[in-house]
C-alpha cells in the first residue's frame, strides 16, 4: 500500500488588484473600513477580462509540477475543486489536463464549494493508496468567483477573489497523509450559493447566475465544528493537536480564525492567513495559504500541518499530514 505525500505546492494568483477603495467608491464610504476591521480583507485580485477558472488552475499546476522536480507526462490524475467551473460541462479538469499536455492524466472536477480542496486532497491520497500504478495527482483549488458578483451586493462583492493553489501528491514509502474528517449539513443547502444553471434553474432569459447570501450562517458555525472536526481527526492520526505545526483554515475570516485557535487554547502564531492580502479564494484559499506559508519556512520536513475547511452545503473537511516533501 502506497502512503501519500505532498511533493511541492503552487499558486496562482488573478491578475487584476481590486484595493479596498473601491469598494467605498461603489457602496459608499466606510465600507472599506468596515472589511478590513470585521473580516479581515484589505484588497482582492479578480481575472483579467478573457481569463478562465482553468488558466489559473493550470498557472498553479505548472509551478507545483517544476518545484517537484516533474513534468505534465508524469502526472497519473488530475482532481480539480472548484465551484466556478469554465463551463457547467465538461469538466474544467479536462479543459486543465489539455492545457498541461498532461495525456496520461485521467482528470475530474469535484464540487464540495469551499471546502473542495481539502475533500480533493483526501481523494487523492485514498487513490494513491488503493492503486500502486499511480505515483502522482495533481490536487488542485481554483476560483475565479469574480465572474458570479453582483456588484450591488456588498455582502459578496467585497469579499471574493479569484486564484488557485495546487499540491502534486506523490506516492511514498512513508506516511505524509495522515487521515482526515468530512462532515455535511444539507439544511444549510440554501444558505451561500450560485442558484442557477442546474436543473432547478437553468441559466437563461433573465436568469443570471450570481453567488449571493440567502439566508444567514450562525456566527458561530464554524467555531462550533472547526475544533470538533480537527479533534476527530487527531484522534484518527494518533496525534495531538499540540504538535501541530501549521494550521491553514479556509480564509474567510481572519477573527473566526483567531477565535478557533483560541478555543483548541493553541498560539494564533500557528495559524497563516492570506486573506488581507488575497481576498477570499474560495477553493483555492488553503492550498494558497499552504504555498505561502511553505515560501516563508513555515514547515520543516517532519513537522505536522493540518487543513480545515468548510463551504456551502454546508460541507466540511479537515485533515493532517506529515511534511514530507
């Protein structure tokens, strides 16, 4: 049985700088403000008129495939997380695979909005386990959200971005991966979300599919089920969350980040964030935050790093590993 572990990271970030000021010239003044105090956002990127979910995705890929040491042709599998797909179909991971000249990649998008990634990461490596013939996967977040804003809304048009982050996981003699927890609510289906283009309500007409707040999240959702969902998975590993090196949350919130590690009575110090600097990326914000922590020295080789996520659905996942590359 092969183990997993993460080989290089990569990231890629959107082009165009969307400064906080903006969004006083739009919604009027101390918007801005009020962003930077309560969220924790101080500017964005958005996609350059013309750019695609899978451009980024592949700029990501590129750079996690050269620090490995790897080509395109070595890559077994591609997984893309994303919720802001190219197209409803095919698959944006076809479109990735094709743009890497990646031909002996099988490739699929998984859908479990922002928490995606973390879900894809596991995936991977439970495939790296059950089939020897597979050495590496390219685990790719991507989101280019920019393209589903309302911009009368300021509930969502301050607080999203677009980028993408991408890990190649190797298969390996020893363990990086470790074990992971996932965990739904499906009575919050209706909470976040992009409501048309399905079924339901096929994008159309006057229909134009825009991510907008429905109905409101308890505040404290996810400092209820983060520190839960991080125990459960210590327990599984046979660790403690003490030894944890590196914490990388999704990013939605830099105070909901300070709040949970004080909870698990853990040091801030251990927890990066990106968001001031990067806006919200959605899919894309661990494996970002996870690459800028790695071009920091954030983690040495041996050292624990744990993952936790959550999106609309309501999904979520955490999961540890070991630093192996």
């Amino acid at each position: 049985m092969n183990h997993a572990r993460i080989a290089a990271t990569g990231r890629a970030v959107a082009p165009v700088l969307v400064p906080n000021s903006v969004m006083d010239e739009r919604f009027g003044p101390g918007v801005a403000a009020w962003v930077e105090q309560n969220v924790g956002i101080h500017q964005r990127y958005h996609l350059a008129p013309g750019q695609v979910t899978s451009d980024l995705a592949a700029e990501a890929a590129r750079q996690a495939l050269s620090r490995a040491g790897l080509q395109a042709a070595d890559v077994d599998l591609i997984i893309l997380s994303t919720d802001t797909p190219d197209q409803l179909s095919p698959s944006t991971a076809a479109v990735v695979q094709h743009k890497l000249g990646a031909t002996r990649a099988a490739a699929f998008d998984l859908n479990a909005a922002c928490s995606g990634w973390v879900i894809a990461l596991d995936t991977a490596a439970m495939h790296l386990r059950a089939d020897p013939a597979r050495r590496h996967v390219l685990v790719i977040g991507a989101y280019g959200m920019s393209r589903f804003l309302d911009w009368s809304d300021k509930h969502t048009a301050t607080l999203f971005a677009d980028g993408a982050g991408a890990v190649v996981l190797s298969a390996s003699d020893t363990p990086g991966f470790l074990g992971s927890s996932v965990w739904s609510d499906g009575s919050m289906w209706d909470a976040l979300g992009i409501y048309a283009g399905g079924t339901a309500n096929p994008a159309g007409g006057d229909v134009r599919a825009t991510v907008r707040f429905v109905r409101k999240f308890p505040k404290t959702y996810n400092i209820e089920h983060w520190p839960r969902l991080l125990t459960e998975t210590a327990k599984k590993c046979d660790v403690s969350l003490g030894d944890v090196k590196l914490f990388v949350f999704t990013q939605l919130n830099l105070h909901t980040i300070e709040a949970v590690m004080e909870t698990l009575s853990l040091p801030m110090a251990r927890a990066h964030y990106v968001g001031h600097k990067w806006g919200y990326t959605g899919n894309a914000c661990i494996p970002m935050t996870l690459d800028d922590a790695v071009e920091q020295g954030r983690l040495a080789r041996g050292e624990l790093v744990a993952f936790c996520a959550s999106g609309g659905g309501v999904s979520m996942a955490a999961s540890i590993f070991r630093w192996n590359p």
